[in-house]
C-alpha cells in the first residue's frame, strides 16, 4: 500500500511535469508586407478554434495555451489569410499580403437576411449591459503619447540638389527632418475615477512635453475615451456621429460578416460597415469585433466617412474582459486625425494618440464628496517627475525617432525660451498680453458696433505675477461714431480659491443696451460671440458704480450679490436738443446660475469648461430698485429666468431651445424694462446668434414677457451631395409680452407691447463655404402674425452666418 500511494504520487508528478511541458507560448508581430506597417486586431486562431487572440494597436501577440499548438491561423480584412505550423516555442514574425478583394457578404438560403444584421441587432439589444456607465465605479491609470508629425505626399526624387527651386529646397530639408525627428511630442500619465450617475475626476500626474520645461498642459485620453459605439451619438472630435449600434442602424448602414472566429468556447464576428448609398448622415466606416461572450464589441475600427468631411479622423479601441466581473473594458485606444488642407513643405501633418489603460479597478471605494466641478487638474509636481517614472507605464520604451525628438527639441526650446512663448500664448487665450506684472485685454483694443461705429481702447490689469489674491485695473475707449470716450476701473479680492469666492468693486463710464437683459454668469459664446449688442442703433451712456460678492456656493450652483448705482442717460430719448434724459437708479441684484452636470478643466493655468458638454443651464435674478437711497429715484421689483437647453436625435439631429422671461412691478423707468430682443439693422445684414432676427431693436418695451427661441439643426441629413452639402438650420422665434404700468417717459401709443405675440420663421444654411475650423452661410427669416408687415417682401430678412470651432 506505501509503494502504491508513492508510485501514484509520482505519477501525478510526471503528469503534472508533462502538462506544463506542454504548455506553448508563442509572441511576434504581424506586419504590411508591402508597406511593413504593424497591423492592429488581426485575428490569429490556434489548432482551428481551441484558443486564439488578436494583435494590439501596435501589431503585437503573445499566445498562451495548455496544448501544444500545431497550427496558426492570421487573418485580417483586406489581406490574404496565412497558416502556419510551428514545430516549437518561438518568436513569430508575420507579414500579410494584402490583396483588393474583400469577402462577399454572406446570405443564408430560405429566409434572404443578412447574418450580420442578427449580429448586430444582438449586439445592440446588450449594449446596455456592456455599457461602461452600469458599473457603479471604477478607476484606472493610463499612459498617453502624443506626435504631431507628417507624411511626405509628393515622395519626388530630385537627384539635381545644386539646381533646385526654392520649393524643392523647402521640401528637402523638410523631408530630412522628418527623417530625424516628429514635430512634436508629449507623454502624460493621468489616474481616472467614475462614480455614477456622472461623476468623473482626472488627475495628470505626470507630464513631459518636447521642447518645454514646465508644461502647464498634459494630454488626456478624452476624445478616445469617451466615444462610444453603444451611444447613439458619440462625439468625436466636435461632431456627433450616427453608431452602427444605435437602434435601427440596420436601415442606415450597410454590414458585411467578413470572418467567423471561433476561440475557445467564445465566437468573434468581424463585421465591416459603411453608410449605405444615398443616406444622408453623419456616419462611420469600418470594422467591428463582436465577441458571443455578452455580445459586446471587442475590438473597434472607425473613421468618418463623409466625402465632404474637413478632417480625417480614425479610431480604434481594444476591449479586454477585466476584473472578477470579466467586465469588457477598454484597455488601449488610437486616435489619428488629419487636415488635409494643410500641408507643410509638400508633407500631410498628423496627429496620432496612443492610450493604454491598466490598474482598472471595477470596485473602488468612492465617494460624492471626493468629486468636485473641476473634473481634470494637474499635479503641480506633475511636469519634475523623473524619465522611470514614465518607463514604468510605457508599454515600451522610446524608439530612436522619439529620443532624438525630445532632445533636438528640448535644446531648441531652451534656446528659444519657448517656455515663457507658451506663457505668453496661455494669456493670448484668455485674451491677454503680459507686460511684466501688467496684462493688456485684447478685448478692448477694437470693437465695431452700430452706434459706436469703430471703437479703439486700451485695457490694463495686474496679472500672477503680483498676486493671485487680488486684482487691480482700468480700461479706456473712444468710439469714433458717437465721438464720445468711455472709460472705467475695478479691484477684486479672491477671497477663497476653491470656491471661486472673490469680492469685486467696479466704476465706469460706458454705454449698456436700454432695457437689455443682464444676467450674471453669461457665457461667452465664442470668438464671434453674440452680435445682437453690435446691431443696436441707440444705446444708454451710463454712469455705474457697484460691488458684489460671488463665488460657487454649490457644486453646479454659482451664485452672486450685487449692489449697484447707475445714472443712465438713453440716447433713445434724446431730446431736440440731443440732450438724453437722466434715470438715477439703485438696485440691489440677486443672481442664481444653476448648470446640474457641468465640469471645467484645468489646464494652461486656466479653468477651462470640458468641451462637448450638452446640459441644462437655469438662470434666476431677483432686482429690486430703491428710492431715496443711493440717489435712487425708482421703487420696483424685477424677475428674470432663462432656461437653455439641447438634444440630440440620432435621425433628426440638434433640438436647442431657450426660454426667457421677466416681470418688472412697481415704478421702473423705460430703460429697467424690457426691449423686445430684436436684432435686425437693415445696415447689417448678420446673424445675431440670439433674439428677434426680424425685429427692430427697439420696436417692443414690455413690463412682462416670455420668449421662446427654438432651432434645429440637421446637419447634412436633408441636403448633402458631392458639390453643396450645407448644414441646414430650421429656426422659430415666438415672444409675448405686456406694458401693464404706463411709461411717462414716452408718449401714450407711442410703442408696442408684443401683447398679440410675435412670430418669425427661418432657414439657414450654413457652412456653404467651409473649412476645417470655420463657415460661412446664408439664412431667410420672416416675421409673420399680428405684427407681420403690410408688405410680404419687407417681412423677409437675408443674413449671411458665421461659424467657428472654437
């Protein structure tokens, strides 16, 4: 019995032995053979099913299997498959013959469906369980590189270098230094964490970026990261794009089952789509990984297909089943985006992401009070982290072509002093030139209006330099219409920098809309911003003297106090003599912005909004008018509410509505109440962005209003051919309105109310000409109802459009 128990212990020994002798394991690379690019997410199946893999983004396998593996099978779209049968454990290198003919899509006999529609429909009915919102939490380390560099389009050979045009001779040192160094380059390490239902923090810990440093800047996995083939929507790069897996997608996009893998006890389908013929939307092309195991999308290729499209952007993501959930997670995304109108030295510039996410915890302890609005921040050690601490995240180190850009870079940069350029620039965005402890505003050196005409200035306030804790400056202008000078100061204490809390006094001579809405925390719109103030013929010069308290009392509420003393003299009430009444008014301002779900980035030493977010913003503002205070002659109450929203519609495109209202009671002047919001001046033939485009300025004064500004955007759904593809642009603009308590200031039936309502329609198309950043269109409004016009043509009103990306 002893011999037996030893003998069956010795036997389990050698099968124990034998098992991991056979263990293989088997890694390489799989290549173009023409071109000798590395080729991402080819399908590799080992001894016809039992097992099987695919490359990552940059061409790289490795294989582990309990039994040894006799055959390997790579296969990927657009290339002839290879088999191969490896005698041993070893490094395999692989290169694919790519061929132009690409497999048939499939029928199956009896029923006429397509096979890659139940696939898809499969996938689509789970994608909510794939989504990565269900989970409750989790967090993740990534490692980001970016290169800007570029593709030579010519690829001439001029063997003649001593006769060559100054052309040539630009293209030639651009192509050597291609050959010796990318563009640009930039390394960042973040840590990530999600809390539903929507909270989200970054924090970049480390950052290095050629030719800087101290980087004030990292880059971050966002636009890679946050696209989704389970939304219906995903955004990329500022445009929404129809997913092949949003519901019906069928009908939209034409899909082809290229390849059935079979690995292990899981089943992978290859499935390529592209917008069917004659669809008009903003769709994908490319390829799709679906894996049986949840039916959730495994590896993803897109890249947009419009013809039309300004920039060329492709994506590509690698899921992996993580954590003891097995969660499909993504663990590595590519980004690369071209502008192919730009060209340097007959080279095509691009920019190329790559991300890899590890440390992904699907169950960490998170809490709400851990989260703040500011959802990506730096480290403030972040740019000194020492070159193993990035080693240690890299998936591999930096190639020659990297180590030499850095180098040649950093020495340039510190030549050039590019760090205190990019200070200099960091200002420029925030509309500023340093001069020492000095900032100049940009935004008074020139404005143009109707009243003012052309209007130069000069503006001048303290910077960091001195003190982040307190402010001080003044500004001066001169409008060469009006032939008048406007001029003004203001101080402000932070009083407390994670709430943004900061006490402000102002004075100024200048001049304000009569009877215009002033809300607290509007947002700039932009380069082009709203014209409606540039339209105005006549305007208030305007005596204001005024303090306030305001800050961030909640995490989406902002909040402001404000006392403030104004003399207001309304050109609009000019008298023969020219000579404009005087309002003295006193007013006490509560002001409440409310904007659930908003988050800011800090970045460039600034607090920047997150692109592409699309929530509700509420604004709320009580006033109330004082008599025999201050000077002040007027005892009233005012109300104002502004709601503006958006949605999205994977068929109809953007909805984005505004609503405004207000109520004044009580003994207001003309210039407390309120204007109808009109925009058109027959002398300026522009697109306000908001308000009555049909209305003249000045045409309504109500005591009470509502308004509802209503547009919506199609996009290239309706109209898009190879030659005209505009965005077209529906818009509808209702107000109503009362003049309850009589105006002394003008004589009785002297103005309209807007108390019947006012309507006008529009269409608009724009970017008819168009470029990767901005557009130039064309809209039709007309104004129609109790206050159309008795003649039809003076109801319609052209406007040429501009629009920018940023």
């Amino acid at each position: 019995m002893p011999h037996f128990r030893y003998l069956l212990l010795l036997s389990l020994c050698f099968i124990s032995a034998a098992s991991l002798a056979q263990l293989q394991q088997v890694q390489g690379t799989v290549r173009d053979a023409t071109t000798g690019e590395r080729l991402p997410f080819v399908s590799i199946t080992v001894n016809e099913g039992e097992t099987g893999t695919t490359t990552n983004l940059e061409g790289e396998y490795r294989l582990r299997h309990q039994q040894p593996i006799r055959s390997m099978r790579f296969s990927f779209v657009g290339y002839l498959p290879l088999m191969l049968y490896p005698d041993s454990v070893a490094s395999i290198n692989v290169q694919l013959q790519p061929t132009s003919a690409q497999l048939q899509e499939v029928v199956v006999l009896g029923t006429g469906e397509n096979p890659a529609h139940r696939i898809i429909r499969l996938a689509t009915q789970n994608r909510e369980q794939n989504r990565l919102q269900r989970l409750n939490s989790y967090t993740y380390r990534t490692y980001n590189k970016f290169i800007l560099t570029a593709n030579d389009v010519q690829e001439q050979e001029l063997r003649d270098t001593l006769q060559l045009s100054p052309r040539d001779s630009a293209y030639m040192r651009m192509r050597d230094l291609l050959q010796k160094q990318h563009l640009f380059l930039l390394e960042s390490v973040t840590d990530y964490a999600y809390l539903q239902p929507n909270f989200t923090k970054e924090t970049i810990l480390a950052t290095r970026v050629s030719g800087l440093q101290q980087p004030s800047f990292g880059m971050v996995a966002a636009e890679a990261r946050d696209f989704s083939v389970y939304d219906d929507l995903p955004v990329f790069f500022g445009k929404h794009y129809l997913s092949p897996l949003s519901p019906g997608s069928t009908r939209k996009y034409k899909f082809v089952l290229q390849e059935t893998l079979e690995q292990g006890q899981d089943t992978v389908f290859v499935i390529s789509f592209t917008p069917e013929q004659g669809k008009n939307f903003e769709g994908l092309e490319g390829l799709l990984y679906i894996n049986s195991n949840g039916w959730a999308v495994q590896n993803v290729i897109a890249a947009s297909a419009g013809d039309d499209d300004k920039r060329g952007i492709k994506l590509q993501q690698q899921y992996e089943r993580v954590g003891p959930q097995q969660k499909w997670f993504p663990t590595e995304l590519d980004v690369e985006l071209t502008v192919p109108q730009i060209t340097l030295s007959g080279h095509q510039p691009y920019a190329h992401m790559r991300t890899y996410i590890t440390n992904i915890n699907l169950n960490p302890d998170l809490r709400r009070s851990e989260f703040g609005v500011v959802a990506l921040k730096q480290n403030l050690d972040a740019n000194r982290q020492p070159e193993s601490f990035f080693q240690d995240y890299r998936p591999d180190s930096l190639n020659q072509l990297e180590q030499r850009t850095y180098a040649r870079l950093d020495s340039i940069g510190r030549a050039q002093k590019l760090d205190r350029t990019i200070r200099t620039m960091e200002y420029l965005m925030n509309k500023q030139i340093p001069i020492g402890v000095l900032s100049l505003d940009l935004n008074r050196l020139l404005k143009v209006s109707n009243f003012e005409g052309l209007r130069l200035g000069l503006g001048a306030y303290t910077n960091d330099r001195l003190s982040e804790r307190f402010k001080v400056g003044g500004c001066w202008g001169y409008g060469f219409k009006d032939d008048e000078a406007k001029y003004g100061a203001d101080a402000a204490v932070i009083l407390s920098q994670p709430m943004a809390l900061q006490l402000k006094a102002v004075y100024f001579e200048d001049v304000l809309e009569t009877g215009g809405r002033r809300l607290a925390f509007e947002e700039e719109r932009g380069l082009l911003g709203n014209l409606h103030r540039a339209m105005l013929p006549d305007m208030d010069y305007t005596t204001h003297k005024s303090i306030a308290l305001r800050g961030r009392i909640l995490r989406y509420v902002q909040a402001q106090a404000q006392l403030r003393q104004e003399e207001r003299r309304p050109t609009l009430l000019a008298q023969e003599d020219n000579t404009p009444p005087e309002f003295n008014l006193t007013e006490a301002v509560v002001s409440i912005r409310y904007a659930p779900g908003e988050k800011y980035m800090q970045q460039f030493n600034r607090l920047l909004p997150m692109p592409q977010q699309e929530h509700p913003v509420l604004w709320l503002q009580y006033t109330r008018g004082f008599n025999d205070f201050l000077e002040g002659d007027y005892a009233f109450h005012k109300y104002d509410a502004r709601l503006q929203t958006s949605f999205r519609h994977r068929t109809f495109g953007e909805s984005r509505f505004i609503l405004a209202a207000g109520l004044v009671e009580g003994n207001a002047p003309l210039v407390a109440r309120y204007n109808g919001y009109g925009s058109y001046n027959p002398d300026y033939r522009v697109y306000a962005g908001e308000g009555f485009e049909t209305m003249q300025s000045y045409e309504f004064f109500s005591d009470r209003y509502a308004a509802l500004f209503f547009s919506q955007n199609f996009g290239k759904r309706l109209l898009n051919t190879r030659f005209f593809a505009p965005d077209l642009v529906a818009v509808t603009n209702i107000g109503i309105g009362s003049l309850n308590q009589p105006l002394p200031d003008l004589p009785e039936n002297s103005i309209n109310s807007m108390r019947k309502g006012f309507f006008e329609s529009g269409l608009m198309l724009n970017n008819i000409i168009s470029s990767a950043f901005s557009g130039i269109g064309v809209g039709a409004f007309y104004r129609y109802g109790p206050y159309a016009l008795e003649k039809s043509k003076d109801n319609l009103c052209i406007k040429l459009t501009a629009s920018l990306l940023f």
